[in-house]
C-alpha cells in the first residue's frame, strides 16, 4: 500500500543500474569474474523487463533511455571516473577502443566535466543545512555519468503481468494475507517427484484469515516482509522503509518538465534518484523523487526495522520537497500554482547481512523457496533472479545456469547464520 495509492496508481519506477557505483567493493571482494557477473545480470535484467513490457504490450509508460548521475563530492566523483576506467579494461575494452566507440554494453558510461554537467543537464550548486540546522555545507557540482536505464510505471507493469498470468489460469486471492506458514503433515499418496526426486512426499500449510492452502511448494516473494511469514529469516532480511515525492514541475523547467534523462543526485554518504513522467502518461512533467536517507536525523538508521507504509518520515518530506528547487535553482522557475508536491507516500525493501538477494531452496526445508532481499534494488535484480528460481524449481539447475548467476546471490546455510549488523555492513556501496 502507499499514501494517496488511488491518485498515484500511474507511479514509474526507476530501471538503473548504476553498476559502476558497486563494481569496485564487488570486484574486491569477489574477484573480477564475479563482479562482472553481477554487472552483466543487473543490465540483462534490465533488457529484460524492457523487453517484455514491450513484447507482451503491456501499458506501462514504458520509456528505456539515458540516465545521469549528478556527482556533488570529489572523492565520489576520483571513485567513478576509476570505475568506470576499470570497467573498460575488465570488460575487454582498453582506453583506445573505448575512443573508438567499441565499448562494450556493460561498461558504456559517458563522463562529463562540472562545465559539461552545468550546461547539458540544468543542475546548479546549491547550499544544504543538516536537519539540526547547525551546520550549512555548499555541495557543488565535481561531475556526472551518463548511461543506459529507462523508467516504467512499476504498478501498471506489475497489474499487466497479473492479467497475463489470470490468462493463463493463475488463482489469484487478493486481500488475503498469510497468518502463518508451517510444515504440513506427510502425505504418502502423493508422489516423491512432484517436490522432489529423493525427498518423502509433504505438504505446506499456508494459513490465511480465509482459510488454509495446501501446497508441495511454496515460494516466499515477500522481500521485506519475509520474516512475518517465515521466522528464520528474522535479523536475516530487515525491511527499511523508503519514501518518495511526486511533485509539480516548476514553471522553468523545459517541455514542461517531461525531461529526457532520469537523474541521480550524489552527495557523500547518500543520494536521491528521480525521473520524470513521459509525455501521454497519467500526469505528465512531474518529478518523482526518491532518497533523503542520509539527510535524516541519524542517518537515516530509524528507518532499519520499519514495515508500516501507511506512514511518513516528516523530516524525509520536508527535504525531499524542497530537492527539485534546490537541484534544478533558477531552471525550476515557480511553483506551479496548484502547489509543488501531489503526493508522497513510503515503501518497504528489503536488505541481507552481505548486501546480495537470496534465490533458491531455504537450506534444511524441502519445498520452501524464495527469492527476495534486493537491497532496494529490485527494478533492476527481481526478474532474473526470478528466472533463476524457477530454473532451479524446475530442475535446470545445471552448468548454463551457472555461467550467469552469481553464486553469492544463491541462499546457503552460511549466509543465512548471519546476522545484520547495521546499514554500512549491509550494502557494499548505495544502490539507486
């Protein structure tokens, strides 16, 4: 559920990647095989997702096209000018070739100066004040990065896949929550290989307020909520709680206000991600903003462990209503006389001990799968990872599976023993 969910139905989501911002802490700590691996999966999923939404005709105000991340911090700003040189050199294409044009897919990004920034993407340096309002910091502009994402609306993609799969014969029980998921009893008439090749044949109990399903499998695609239905998963998965603003464009602002790039805002220790709504769409030209963590008070930590989305973060909606004019200075002009924010409203992640999804079998319990932690990275991680979950279900967990999933996004015994420890343990670096 969101805030004003009825106003705000057409809602987009952002599909970015943002990889070289990880690649370094993955390329570290796992190798470079591993972290091209990763890199590789985050943009096939998003080809993915684009690709089906057009396929299947679904109407999602589906826009693929270029993204620029705004750099306000120096160190931020030496970091990705790295990454992305090393991302050139691991993905097979050396400085010259990389001139040439002949960069390959997963490490085409464009680096543009300040003077570049300032003049291709109407962004300005602006003044800050930390939320006790004792400190004022300038951030200006070091540089940006321009790459491949899109934005769709993640609600209508979501209800048009559901419609295909109604189609197909799919029982779908809506306002129907699950209370509890327990170990059903043996049932011997039902055969070993429906769940299993070497298993005794069991059922799952999944209790509802409308009464209890019976299944041989079960999959939990519950991300931040995975420990209400399955205990262990508690300290394993921890929800945090996002919040987001949809706001009238100001008068400034060109075509009014249907940009043609998303954007990303990096500071040091956080950022805001943003897109604007297409030409044609459910309001047109608004800006949909998302972020603040950081520029909350204790940075942000009081939002670990929250699941109520029916909330907000008052301090979190004061700054992020006032980003846009701050971001965007004298090119966003006036507010539109309606007021600058329609609507705002916050949703649950979901975040891992070691900052990866877990995907397959839960160790120890035959039949109960899952796929889901996605370090509010899901537009980007869900769909293959989904593919990988029902290849495993399906028996295809061979060789070729494996020359394209990451081996750290698998779930293992060892990675669920561990416990969160915080949000700088949980994520490598700040996902978009």
């Amino acid at each position: 559920m969101s805030l004003n969910h009825t106003v705000w139905e057409a809602t987009g989501g952002h599909t970015k990647a943002a990889s070289y911002r990880s690649y370094a802490a993955y390329r570290s700590a796992l190798g470079p095989r591993a972290a091209q691996q990763i890199v590789r999966l985050e943009l096939q999923g998003i080809l993915a997702l684009h690709g089906f939404a057009a396929a299947h005709a679904v109407p999602c105000d589906l826009r693929p096209g270029p993204t620029v991340d705004v750099v306000y911090d120096r160190a931020e700003w030496a970091a990705a000018v790295a990454a992305v040189e090393t991302m050139r050199r691991d993905f097979g294409s050396g400085s010259d070739s990389a001139s040439a044009g002949n960069v390959p897919p997963e490490a085409e990004y464009a680096l543009y100066s300040r003077d570049e920034v300032l003049q291709r993407f109407r962004v300005h340096d602006f003044s800050f004040s930390s939320p006790s309002g004792e400190e004022e910091k300038e951030e200006k502009v070091e540089g940006g990065v321009e790459y491949f994402a899109g934005s769709l609306s993640a609600y209508k993609f979501a209800i048009g896949v559901l419609k295909l799969c109604l189609e197909k014969g799919l029982n779908l029980q809506t306002g129907t929550p699950v209370t509890e998921l327990r170990r059903g009893e043996r049932k011997g008439y039902l055969e070993e290989a429906d769940i299993h090749p070497t298993s005794s044949s069991f059922l799952w109990e999944v209790r509802t307020p409308r009464g209890t399903v019976m299944a041989r499998r079960v999959v939990l695609a519950t991300n931040g909520y995975t420990a209400a239905v399955w205990k262990p998963f508690q300290g394993v998965v921890v929800p945090l709680r996002g919040q987001i603003t949809a706001q009238r464009p100001g008068r400034s602002m060109p075509r009014g206000g249907c940009l043609g790039t998303t954007y990303s805002f990096i500071y040091k220790g956080g950022y805001e991600y943003m897109i604007s709504r297409p030409e044609g769409s459910t309001f047109a030209g608004d800006i949909v903003i998302g972020g603040g963590l950081a520029r909350a008070e204790h940075d942000g930590l009081m939002e670990f462990g929250v699941t109520d989305d029916s909330k907000l973060n008052e301090g979190i909606s004061k700054y992020l209503s006032e980003t846009t004019e701050r971001y965007f200075g004298t090119d966003w002009g006036d507010d539109h006389p309606d007021g600058r924010v329609r609507s705002e409203w916050t949703g649950i992640m979901g975040f891992s001990p070691d900052g990866f999804p877990f995907v397959g079998e839960v160790p120890g319990e035959l039949g109960l799968w899952t796929s889901c932690s996605f370090q509010g990275h899901g537009m980007v991680l869900c769909w293959m990872c989904a593919r990988a979950l029902v290849d495993m279900m399906e028996g295809r967990d061979n060789d070729e599976l494996k020359t394209w999933f990451p081996d750290v996004f698998r779930i293992t015994k060892e990675r669920m023993a561990q416990r969160f420890q915080g949000r700088l343990d949980s994520i490598m670096t700040e996902h978009q």
